[in-house]
C-alpha cells in the first residue's frame, strides 16, 4: 500500500507518495562538528524514505573523523573533497550522486529545522512545483543579523527585478526539487555564490516555484555563521552574469 504524507500539525487531506518516491538530502559540510550529529538526529527523524548524501569540504575540526564512522549507515553516503572548495562545489559534488526522486538542500549546522520537510515537499508532490523554496520571511524563528537580514532583502529584490519574479527570500538554503530539474540546471559555481545561481537558472528555464514558510533559527559569527559582507558582492555579480549567460 503507498504510504500517506501527513503534514504535521494539519487537517489537510493527506498527499500520497508517488511509488519509488526517495528523498535526496544534500549536505555540504565544512567544520560542523559542534553540530553535525544533531542535524543528521534530526534529519533521521523525518519519516520519509530518504537518503542523506554528505560532503565534507575538507573539515580540519574532527567532522571528517566522525563522518568515516557513520558512512554506510542508515542511508548516509560521504563524498570527501582534497581541499577546501567550497560550498557550490560541495553541493555539485552532491548532486552527481543523487538516487532520489526528489531533492532538497540541507545545511549542516541547526539553522534550519528538517521537520519543515513535509510542507517544502508537499506542492511537488501535488503537481504544483518544480522547485519550492523555504522562506524564513514567511515562518518563525530566531531573530538574526541584521545586516544579513539588509542584504538579503537587497539581493532578493534585485533577484526579483533582474528574473521577473516575486520571491521573499532568495538566499534560503532550502530549496527542494524535483530531481529531474538537475537535467537541465548545471552548475558552475564553488562559494556562496551557488544560490543565485541555481536561483537564475530555475527561473531562466521557466521551472514552477513555490514559497512556503519554515523556521529558521539564525546563528552569528561566534556560533560558526560563515557567511560575509564579501559574498554579497560575489552573489550581485552571480545575479548580474547569469541573467545574461549560461
């Protein structure tokens, strides 16, 4: 019998599983440590048939150590980068790996709940989404920094000119998939920039995206945020170079 998706907490009618349906969790990590064994606890907790692909982008905290221990169990497969390359490429890595019907980014430290994973899933699997991004303007959570909250919303609103669109939150890292659009996105970049690159590249090949509202718990520098006033010019000229090449 095909097993029922129930959104937690919902009286909405239940959303069957496709047959052969896998959930791909795609996680680059880098220095996680502090945090990588309660994330993948978490991830494990959603009831769904799911595979969780690792890349570990030369961590030098004792996260490489750990991950050895676990690859092969319970569905976690670890890929290792020579040297520290970066996220994009990370998730490049992670991507050419997929087995799953569907997709979705997961970063490795606990900003992001993955108890939001039946609400991010649910328009794909009724038909109504190629991709679904998960707003942290839309849900609730941790109040964050607010310069990072400033370029965000810059960035968005520069997304939402240059791509005709009308996205909260472009810099999310969940965004879920439907696998196949990976047939059609490739990606180039190695660093923070990969958001507005899969970003561009959704909307310049005409995918169907949701937004939906999730919960977003945001760290600072000194609980390991590594993100920087420097990769918002990187992401400007990402948004800026994309809509005009491949």
């Amino acid at each position: 019998m095909t097993e029922l998706f129930l959104p937690p907490a919902s009286v909405e009618r239940p959303v069957p599983l496709p047959e052969g349906f896998l959930l791909s969790v795609l996680m680059p990590v880098y220095n996680e440590m502090s945090t990588i064994e309660e994330i993948l606890r978490q991830v494990h907790a959603v009831v769904l048939p799911k595979e969780i692909i690792i890349v570990d982008d030369w961590s030098t905290d004792g996260t490489r150590d750990f991950l050895k221990k676990i690859d092969g169990v319970d569905g976690v497969r670890v890929f290792y980068h020579d040297k520290n390359r970066g996220k994009g490429a990370a998730l490049q890595t992670a991507i050419a790996q997929i087995n799953g019907t569907h997709a979705i980014i997961q970063d490795a430290d606990l900003e992001y709940d993955p108890g939001d994973y039946p609400v991010l899933l649910r328009p794909l699997l009724e038909g109504r989404a190629d991709v679904v991004y998960g707003s942290r303007f839309k849900g609730s959570g941790r109040v964050f920094l607010y310069s990072h909250y400033i370029g965000n919303r810059f960035l968005t609103g520069l997304t939402n000119l240059l791509y005709s669109c009308n996205l909260t939150d472009m810099e999310t890292c969940y965004k879920c998939f439907r696998s196949e659009v990976f047939d059609k996105v490739k990606l180039r970049s190695q660093r923070f920039n990969i958001e507005p690159e899969i970003t561009a590249k959704i909307f310049k090949n005409h995918f169907k995206v949701f937004e939906v509202p999730i919960n977003y718990s945001g760290r600072d520098f000194d609980e390991g945020k590594k993100i920087t006033w420097r990769d918002g010019f990187s992401a400007i000229w990402a948004l800026l170079k994309f809509r005009f090449t491949d």
